[in-house]
C-alpha cells in the first residue's frame, strides 16, 4: 500500500482565523488564538498521522507590510512555506477586502495547488458568500474553494478530505508519534504571549517577547521560569502594574493554560526585563529564534 506525506501552507492576513483553522485541522491547540491581529510570530507544524498518510500543516504569520526587522523575519516565514508547500490554503475570511495585495504576490511563484478557504461564514448571509466564491474564482481559478466556520468546525471534513486527496505519495516526514515540531519550553512561552495579548491594551502585546529561561520536567511538577522582554521602562511597569498586580494575572491564567496543555502541575515564575528597540536588533532577534 502506498503512503502519502506532504506540506501544506496555511497563509492569509493577520485576524482571517488561520490559527483556529489549524487547531480544527490538527485537534490541538498548537496556535495561540487570540482576538487581536498578529499573534502568529513563528511558523508552528502541526502533524496529523494514519497509517496511510502524513499531513504536515505549517501555520504562518499573518501577511503585513514589514515595520520592523521582526516582520521582516516573520514574512521570511512565509516565503519559506510557500516554497515548501505541496498545497496551499489560503484563508480569508468573508469581510476581507482584497485589492492586490501582497498575499497574492507571494502565491505568484508557487506551483503548488491552492484551496481558498472563505472563513467566518456563520458571520455572514448566503447572498454574500456566494459573491465571494465567484470573485475568488474569477481572482486565482483555484483548485477548490471552501466556505467554511473554522469556529464552529464547518466545512473541515470536507478540507480535511481534499487535503489527503491532493497528498503526493512519499515517506512519512516525521516520527508516527510527533505532533509538532516545536517543542514544550516554546508552547509554555506561547501561552504566557497568548496572556499578555489577552489582559494588556495598545502596542504592549507587540512589543513583548517572551523567553523561557528555565524549564525543569518533574514527575509531578514542571517548573518554568520566564523573562518577558519589552523596549521600555514604561511598558515594564504597566506588565507589572502596581504592586505586581497585573504580572500576578497573566502568571495565573498562564500556569492554568500550561497545567491543562501539560497534564503536570506547574510552578512559574517570571521576570519583566528591558531591551530597549529589540524588534530592529538582528543579534536580539535572532537569539530569540528568529532567522
């Protein structure tokens, strides 16, 4: 019996619910979802196994126009998995506006086929999604299109289907047992981002980055210790806020979220510190993990 194996991109803009697609694909919260813009930073496989096939999904960040040497890495993400890619999706979700934009000229090269994904359909009425089928159509002649609530799990069935139709024939890429390719100390920093995202306002959260300095596996308990970097003063001591109240929120929220992904019980401790402009610095981005 042959076995199929093969990369598929998930790409789109920032908010088109990419991260929530990949959970629903994969059945693991592999990518923090939260309602703000951007939360993606790092490309994160997410591995589904059968004994006939192997699918390997890449969830990006989000297309935007590169401010910082930190978009800059993360649109390299991108390119990357387009280059990679045995079949894309592309998702958009039904209010997008799409002029020529640099989504599509990153799709120019690739040869891969490619599957629109209109999300967030439960959003919307028949009349519109109908629209939105027909300009995608007219836009990139697909190979298929999908209306689909990655929320609400419409419609996966039927990627989940097209996607192991469209597998080339090869090896499985990784062990049976592997579901990502990134490891615990990255999806404990994850959820602690995942946190600062959810209680801070304003440009704090894109101003964060957070390193696990210490990540020590117990029997029973897994001690985590973390640094949460910003550029300034000002935003260290909102993150803390007074009395350490805030830091005291994001530390609670986040040890539940490691101790669900975990099964472990989790000691975290964390540290706020200052590097001022680390989204422009090469050498700081590149010791944080990205190229």
């Amino acid at each position: 019996m042959s076995h199929q194996a093969g990369f598929v991109s998930i790409i789109g803009k920032p908010n088109a619910g990419k991260s929530t697609l990949m959970n629903a694909l994969v059945g693991e919260k592999m990518s923090i979802i939260t309602p703000k813009a951007q939360t993606t930073r790092h490309r994160i496989l997410g591995i589904v196994n059968d004994e006939n096939y192997q699918i390997v999904f890449s969830d990006t960040p989000g297309v935007i126009k590169p401010h910082y040497a930190l978009h800059e890495s993360m649109m390299h993400q991108v390119d990357g998995s387009i280059v990679d890619a045995d079949l894309i999706l592309l998702v958009t979700d039904i209010y997008e506006e799409f002029d020529e934009t640099d989504v599509l000229k990153k799709l120019e090269g690739s040869l891969a086929p490619i599957a629109v994904l209109i999300n967030k359909i439960d959003q919307s009425d028949e009349e519109t999604v109908k629209k939105k089928i027909e300009f995608w159509q007219e836009k990139l002649n697909p190979k298929a299109i999908f209306a689909i609530s990655a929320l609400k799990g419409h419609n996966i069935k039927a990627i989940m289907d097209f996607v192991i139709g469209n597998l080339p024939e090869h090896p499985a890429y990784y062990e049976k047992d592997q579901l990502t390719d990134r490891n615990d100390r990255f999806f404990a920093s994850e959820m602690i981002r995942a946190q600062l995202l959810k209680q801070y306002k304003k440009e704090i959260p894109y101003s964060a980055e957070v390193i696990v300095t210490a990540f020590v596996e117990g029997e029973t308990i897994h001690r985590i210790s973390a640094e949460i970097i910003v550029e300034r003063d000002s935003q260290k001591n909102i993150i803390i806020g007074q009395a350490g109240s805030m830091l005291k929120i994001v530390g609670t929220y986040a040890r539940r979220d490691m101790e669900e992904f975990f099964q472990k019980k989790v000691f975290l401790e964390m540290f706020v510190k200052v590097i001022p402009d680390w989204r422009s610095k090469k050498n700081y981005l590149k010791k944080f993990g990205y190229e």
